[in-house]
C-alpha cells in the first residue's frame, strides 16, 4: 500500500514538473519574443540579434533574419521601394551593398534564418533575393568595375559585350601575322587566360575548387593564304562548387520560392543571377585580325576543359565570362 501511494506520488510530481517546465518554456520565450520586437523597434540591432534567435518559431526566424540584416546594413524597405516605384533605379540598391566583412557575414546569417522558416511566403522570398543580390553584386562589382551614373544607368567592364576592356581579359601573343613571324613554317601564337580571381568564388560559393590547364593548340591561315596561324591555349579557369551556406545558392532559395509563390514583381527578374550564372554556357573568342578566316577559341573545350552543366551547382570561368558578356543591369 505504501509503495502504491508513493508511486502515485511521483507520478503526481511528474506531471507538475512537466507542465511547469512547459509552461516555463512559453513564458521564457514570450519574454524573449517581446524583448526581441523592443529591440528591433529602438534599432538595437545586438540585442534584437541575441533575443530574437532564442524564439525558434517561423515568427522568430523572420525577426532574427530582419535584426541580422539590418545590422548588416541592409535598408530592404528603401530598395525595394526604389526598384519597384515609378521612377525605378539600381541607384538605392548600389549605394546600400556591404562594404565591409563583418556586413556580409550577417547579411549570411540573416539568410540562414530566412531559410528556417517553414511556411514562407513571397515576402520572406523577396527578403531572400535582396540581400543574397547586394553580396553578388558585390562581388561583381569589385570584379567587373561596376558603376552607377547619376541617372541609374550601369556600366561595367564588360558592358559592350567583349571582355577585351577587363583586367582578366584574354590575351593574344601576336596580333598582326607577316612572313617574318613565320617558323617552321607557320606563325606561333599563344593565347592567355589566367582565370578569374579566387575572391570572387569564395564571394558567390564560399569555395574555389577547380583550376585546369589547356595547351590546346587550334590553327588558321593568315589573310594572304600563304602560311598557317597556329593559337596555342594557355588557359587557367577556376571554379567552385555551390555551398548551402552561400549567397548565390540562398538566390537560387528565393528565385525558385518566388516563382512557387506567383509573385508579379518583374522588377527583381533581374536580380536572379543563379539562373543566369549557372548555364552551362561556354566562353568563345573569335580572332579575325590578319586572317583569311576567323578562329574560334573557346575558354573550355572536350580536351582539357570540360564545360559544366546548366543548374548543376557547379560554377566555373566558362559560365561566368558568358554571363559577363550578357550582364545588362539597365
């Protein structure tokens, strides 16, 4: 009988202590849900930061998302509204991208939080591509020499479709073919790509891991018919393949969940750059000075280089040039 009693008592005490412990739970993180609202309305962005992330909930991840990238310096309610106003413009957008590590490390983390939330909707999605756009364009911007007149208009070094104007442009040894360049019966030129910086995989993908070389050797004739053209490829192309944690994968979330949700903002299409980037598109130059017929040289080929695939998560020099020459922010 004494043992009954006790057990009964335990048991008892057990069921107490739970729905105490419960309880407990939703009152610390009611207490936490409200301290994190103060702090995002008094733009205390450390302490929005810390008491939002202790509110695991969908409501939570969204506030501890908005606190992170407002402490990253993102004004998302500015550029969206210049974007999509009547007078719209990348002017907002440029003058609001990270200028410094410790910004686009909490921009990433705000799209970490984004990404935990379990019913998001267009906005969430908008939210998405925004912020994970202002780090690519980053990126780019440093890489390409990005710039904005003071009527919205973008240019960069690529603008005109060819890559001759950039500092990663590819080179030829010899240009101009005569009967003195001539060896062994033909004229040796040598064409150079060093690749694109590591900077800028690691700015998109969080990774750099690819670099080949390719010596192969493609040839013509020059303008007279008399002796041959022989463009030796000395190619470097670095790549990298896409983390889960990094910007360009959280724009192709936001690409793909826009597109779920039916949003009509148009004005974002441009801002889609996974889709445009990851192609699968290679990179060709055709040389026509001083021959009979143009060569075509391609950056990646079946030898040394392969090309990636569209939508494969692998990015690589091939692609990126491609996308360089098609990049039209106006």
């Amino acid at each position: 009988m004494r043992f009954r009693l006790l057990f009964f008592l335990l048991l008892v005490f057990s069921a107490w202590g739970l729905s105490s412990c419960k309880d407990g739970t939703k009152t610390h993180e009611a207490a936490n849900l409200e301290a994190c609202k103060v702090a995002i309305d008094n733009q205390e962005w450390d302490a929005a930061v810390s008491s939002c992330a202790e509110v695991q909930t969908d409501e939570g991840y969204h506030l501890t998302a908005q606190a992170y990238l407002a402490r990253g310096g993102v004004a998302l309610f500015d550029v969206l509204s210049a974007m999509t106003g009547d007078n719209s413009s990348f002017s907002t957008l440029f003058n609001a991208l990270p200028t410094t590590a410790a910004q686009v490390a909490d921009i990433k983390l705000g799209l970490t939080a984004l990404a935990k939330i379990e019913a998001p909707d267009s906005f969430v999605y908008t939210e998405g591509l925004l912020a994970s756009a202002m780090v690519i364009l980053q990126a780019l911007k440093a890489e390409l020499s990005l710039d904005v007149a003071a009527d919205g208009t973008v240019s960069h070094c690529a603008s005109g479709g060819s890559i001759d104007g950039c500092s990663f442009g590819l080179t030829l040894s010899d240009t101009e073919y005569t009967a003195s360049d001539v060896v062994a019966g033909a004229v040796p030129v040598t064409a150079t790509f060093s690749g694109l910086s590591n900077d800028l995989y690691n700015s998109l993908c969080d990774t750099q891991d690819s670099t080949s070389d390719s010596a192969k050797v493609v040839s013509g004739r020059d303008s007279s018919d008399t002796y041959d053209v022989n463009v030796t490829e000395d190619f470097t192309v670095n790549g990298c393949t896409v983390a889960t944690t990094s910007v360009l994968w959280f724009n192709q979330w936001a690409s793909t969940g826009l597109a779920t949700t039916g949003s009509t903002l148009t004005a974002l299409d441009q801002l889609k750059f996974y889709s445009s980037i990851d192609t699968g598109n290679n990179f060709s130059k055709e040389v026509s000075a001083s021959l009979l017929n143009p060569i075509t040289i391609s950056i990646c080929n079946s030898d040394a280089i392969p090309t990636t695939a569209s939508g494969d998560l692998l990015v690589n020099d091939c692609e990126m040039l491609s996308f360089f020459t098609n990049l039209s922010l106006n």
